[in-house]
C-alpha cells in the first residue's frame, strides 16, 4: 500500500512546525499586517529552544525560552509595521535575514561551533501517545484559532481591525492594540514551531535549519485563505506531498525529484485555487 | 520630516538626515555594541574590515564578490523599481550556472565563441525561468513574491539532479560537472580573480541607468513603481511590463550564474553558486538603494567590502564573520521601519 497510515503519520510530524508558523501567520493576515518575517522567527525559537534544553536541561524549559524569544523578535514587525508605518514586505525580508546572521554568530560564539551543534547530552522532547506535546498543542491551537475568530469577541474585533481599521476605531476597538497581539502571537507561534523542529523532529541546531519552512508557512495562510481549517489542510497538502517524495525516493526516484515535490504541488494547488475563486466571483485577481 | 529633504537643502545636510544614513550609522552603532559583548575592540575590528577589504591584499576578492554582489543587486533591483519584488533569484542564479556549464562543455565551437555561447545560455535559462513565475501572476493570478519563491527550489534540485547524473564529472566524489575546456573561460584581469565578468556587470549597470534616466521604459517602470494605479490608469500594461522586467531580471541572474561557472573554478559545483547568499546580499542592496541604479551599485561595493572584510575580521580579532551579516540585516531593519514613511506619502495607500 502506497498511501497507508504510516505515511500519514510521517506527514503529519512534519507538518507540525510548518502547521504552527502558518497559524501565526493567518492571524497576522487576519489583522491587516502581511507577515512574511515568520522564517526568521522560527529560526529565532530553533536556536533558543536549543540553547535553553542545552543549559538548563530541560526541554520543557526550552519551549517555553522558544516562545518568548520568538515573541520578542517579532517585536520588530510589530514596532516597524505598525506604529512606524513601515514596509512589511521589506521588514519580514530583513527579519528572515537577520535571524540567519544571529543564530550563525551566536552558535558560534556561544557554542563555539560551526554549521551545526549536536550533543548527545541535549535533551530533546518526549513524546506522547506517539507524537511530540507540541503536535497535539498544535491540532488544539487550530481549533482554538477557528472558534476564535469565527465566535469569539476577540477574533472578530480582530477581523474588523483587519478589514476595515478605521470603522474599528470608531468603535473604540484600537487597531495597534490588535494587531500587536496578532503579531505577538504569531511570534510565539513562531517560536513554538521552532522548539518542535529542534526539539521535537531533530534534536539539534544548524544554520539555517528552518530550510524555507516559514516561506511554506507564509505560502499556506494564502492557500488556507487565513482561515485556521483552510491553513490546516494547506499545511497537510505540504506535508503529505513531502511523506510521499520520500516514499517515492524508496521506489528509485532521484532524491532531488522528491525534494522539489511539495513546492510544485503547492503551486498547483494556488493555481486550482486562484482560478477557482475567478470563476465564481467573474473577478480578475 | 527628515526623508523628505526640502530643495534648499545643502547635499551635505540631505546625506545627513537620509534614511539611508541613519540606519548605516545605527548598523554601524549596533555592530559595535555586539563586539564589544564579544570582548573584542570596535575600532580594531572595523578596522580589519576596511584593510583586509579594501587593502592590496583584499581588493582583487572585493571586485570578484562585487561582480555578483552588484549581478544580483540590480536583478532584483529592477523589478522593484516597478514595485514588483523577484525572490527567485536563487533559481535563476542556478539554472544560469548549469546552462553555462552544459553549453560550456558539450558546444563544439572553438573557445571563445562557446564562452560567448555560455554566458547567452545562461543569461536566456535564467530569462526563461523567471518569465514563467511572471506568467504565474499573470495568468493564474498567483502573487509574483509567491511564485517566483516557490519556483526556485525546483530549479535548484533540477541543477542538483544533473550534476549529480548526465552532467557529473566521472569518477568524482563531488557532486561537481567536468572541469570547462581549456580556453572556455571569461578573460582574467593580470594574474587576478577579476574576470570580464566584472565588465559585463558593470555594462549592465550603465545600461540600467540610461534605460531609467533616458527612456520612456524607464520612466513607465518608475512611475509604476511609485503608483500602479496612476500608471495602469495612463495605459501602461502591467502584464506585459511585468513580464518584461521578470525577463531582464532573470537574465541578470543567469549572467551571475554563468560568470560564477565560467570563472573559477570553471565547473558547476552543486550548491556553490547559491552558499555565499548573493542573491539575498543583492536583494538587501537593491532595497537599501531603493532600486536606484547609482545606489545599488554604491551599495552592492558596500556589501561586498563588508563580506570580504568581515573574513578578515574573523582571522585578526576572532570575531564570528556573520556579524556582517547582522549589519547587512540591522540596516534593512532600520530602513524599511523609515523608509515607508515617505514612500505612503507618495503613494497613497496603493498597496492595501
């Protein structure tokens, strides 16, 4: 069997980070502030988490460093984007790019290696009832995330500050204070995604480990149309064309066949998308 | 404000109160906070960056950085004249270089006509591949950040994949093609690194220039740049426009990629053409420069020096080298934070 439950579990431990960084970012978008910056932030959670479990032990500890630090990160957007009215686009680029130097200097000056850092003493994440705390929380978060911004006072003042920031205001909801906390929580989001991608799928730190996963993430707000379900179905489109690629490299196909598998299949699927949503609206996107 | 310099004002106070001043100096400021945490000495590292980038030792290495550096820089940067944003660059990049390669070791052509050969393959790989991710916004209405972002994985596992099969050097333990022909190479400068790469590149800069001070094309993707809905209004079309800049700016990116094949080391080495991050380098610059082409060029060196000199940074002070990276990251931060301010004065609120 091809498609058995085996490769369903792969892709969803796989889709875990990814799953997480694309609710941050659906938020974000939800809000009004277009956050592509959710790489950097990850990356940021990767090397804290790390460092965190590294000096004090435990993971647990790791985790909860991840987020924190993800969430300060994400100040920059926050501060850049919305209270100085700066570019978005321009800030998540720079905050991506930063987060590469960052993690490369400190690995090196506080661990004093290069490329990747790896210790047998590192203490990565338990599992339970086979998969890693932080995917179980993730599944919650998406339900946590629909309920939230389809019933809940919160996500629909959330959603006016978004659509229409300025009817918002006069109603006394204040757009900064929204979008500051749809930022903030895409940070610790973010940081959580990173904790499980260093904690809980690996067990280490190396530069530039995110590997173009919060770009996926930033690809699966688009595809999910922000909404918590519709990003949880791109996140799994994502993960299960990357479980069966490395189905498909046990069957003879070239590695770098499989490697290139999710982004095509994410592609497609913006392009059945898009076209599909022209049709019924007669619009021209 | 400060980003919007009255005509009166004296060249010297507008370099002063630029965006693009302060967020260097703060760069700069930061940087040396980061050394001194690290108990190393500001002056003596920044120092190191200068001499070891700049020096006789150094120079030859900055200009052969630079050639990508500003290759990539004006890729990207003439896009984003027209508002339009390229993050494929890593793709093109790579399909040049392999383009180059394959043309490099297959024509059979004598030399000089097949390096000339070479770097048009390139140049037209690169084209290609990024018209494509513009035909994707066009037609299928994907976002062009978007497509020509996801786009560039598959190029670089395509690139991967035939060096590591059809095009693999036999017998080598690296993923790496046969070394180039003798002769198939670009001209070197003396017995230095500096090839004619370095010409094409800065040619292509000129070219730059004149097409956005001189010519209608240029002043279209200008205005377009600074309000699409005035432009669109006015009858430009942004599909074609779109298109055609798409096209230039993958075919920079080629020339980058087969440049980096057609010198040393006169291979295509999997993964080496995209590890040194020219494409994001080039993209800061085009960004730091806001797509003007004397600035990009300006700003490319800047980033080259900092590249080159923060190795030898590394080997005087034992500073970690990404802290040049940190800088290159701090002055977009600090840019893009300002830089909008004046940009939504101008454009409205375009983007929204």
């Amino acid at each position: 069997m091809f498609f058995d439950s085996d490769l369903f579990l792969s892709a969803l431990r796989a889709l875990t980070p990814i799953l997480l960084a694309a609710l941050g970012g659906a938020l974000c978008e939800r809000a009004g502030v277009f956050n592509i910056g959710l790489e950097g932030m990850m990356l940021m959670g990767c090397f804290t988490a790390v460092a965190t479990s590294w000096f004090t032990g435990s993971p647990w500890l790791g985790v909860l460093a991840a987020a924190l630090a993800a969430a300060a990160y994400s100040l920059i957007l926050a501060v850049g984007a919305v209270t100085l009215k700066g570019d978005a686009v321009v800030l998540g680029v720079a905050m991506n790019l930063l987060a590469v130097g960052l993690t490369s200097f400190l690995l090196r000056t506080v661990f004093g290696v290069q490329g990747t850092f790896d210790d047998p003493d590192l203490v990565g994440l338990p599992e339970i009832a086979g998969f890693s705390p932080l995917t179980w929380l993730s599944w919650a978060a998406v339900g946590v995330a629909a309920v939230l911004l389809s019933r809940h006072a919160w996500g629909l003042r959330l959603r006016g500050v978004g659509e229409a920031p300025d009817a918002a205001a006069t109603l006394g909801v204040s757009p900064v204070k929204y979008k500051y906390g749809a930022v903030l929580a895409s940070g610790v989001l973010c940081g959580l995604a990173g904790a499980q991608l260093a904690l809980g799928n690996v067990t280490l730190f190396s530069e530039n480990m995110t590997a173009g996963r919060g770009w996926i993430a930033v690809v699966a707000v688009m595809l999910g149309r922000a909404l918590p379900l519709g990003v949880l179905l791109a996140a799994l489109l994502f993960g299960l064309a990357e479980a069966a690629g490395f189905r498909l490299q046990g069957l003879g196909l070239p590695q770098q066949a499989t490697d290139a598998a999710p982004y095509v299949v994410t592609l497609i699927a913006l392009f059945l998308t898009t076209a599909k949503r022209r049709r019924k609206t007669g619009a021209v996107a | 404000m400060a980003t919007t310099p009255t005509a009166t004002a004296s060249p010297a106070a507008r370099v002063l109160r630029s965006p693009v001043f302060f967020s260097v100096v703060a760069a700069v400021a930061i940087g040396a906070l980061f050394l001194i945490g690290t108990g190393a000495d500001p002056l003596a590292a920044y120092g190191a960056v200068l001499t070891g980038s700049l020096g006789s030792d150094g120079i030859g290495s900055t200009l052969t950085t630079g050639t990508s550096v500003l290759g990539m820089a004006l890729a990207l940067a003439i896009p984003l004249r027209a508002g339009l944003i390229n993050l494929g660059g890593d793709g093109q990049l790579v399909l040049g270089g392999i383009a180059a390669a394959a043309v490099g070791l297959y024509s059979p052509l004598p030399a000089p006509l097949t390096t000339a050969l070479a770097v048009l393959a390139g140049m037209a790989a690169g084209a290609l591949y990024a018209a494509l991710a513009a035909l994707c916004d066009i037609k299928f209405g994907v976002p062009l950040l978007v497509s020509s972002l996801l786009l560039s994985y598959p190029a670089a596992s395509l690139a991967s994949y035939l060096v590591r099969y059809p095009l693999k050097e036999p017998g080598s333990s690296l993923p790496q093609t046969p070394r180039l022909p003798e002769g198939v190479e670009l001209p070197a400068f003396g017995t230095s690194t500096v090839t004619l790469g370095l010409v094409l590149v800065a040619l292509a800069a000129v070219a730059y220039y004149l097409v956005d001070a001189r010519t209608a094309v240029g002043y279209e993707m200008r205005m377009t740049g600074l309000n699409s809905r005035f432009t669109a209004y006015a009858g430009v079309r942004r599909g074609p426009q779109t298109l055609r800049l798409m096209a230039v700016s993958g075919a920079l990116a080629g020339l980058v990629g087969s440049v980096g094949v057609l010198s040393f080391p006169f291979r295509f080495l999997d993964g080496s053409l995209t590890a040194p991050g020219y494409t994001w380098t080039g993209l800061t610059a085009a960004l730091l420069a806001a797509a003007a082409p004397l600035g990009t060029v300006l700003a490319s060196f800047f980033f080259a020096v900092l590249q080159v000199g923060g190795l030898s940074m590394e080997r005087t002070t034992e500073v970690p080298r990404e802290l040049t990276q940190v800088l290159q990251a701090i002055v977009i931060v600090f840019l893009a934070a300002r830089l909008r301010i004046t940009w939504r004065r101008r454009k409205g609120d375009v983007k929204a």
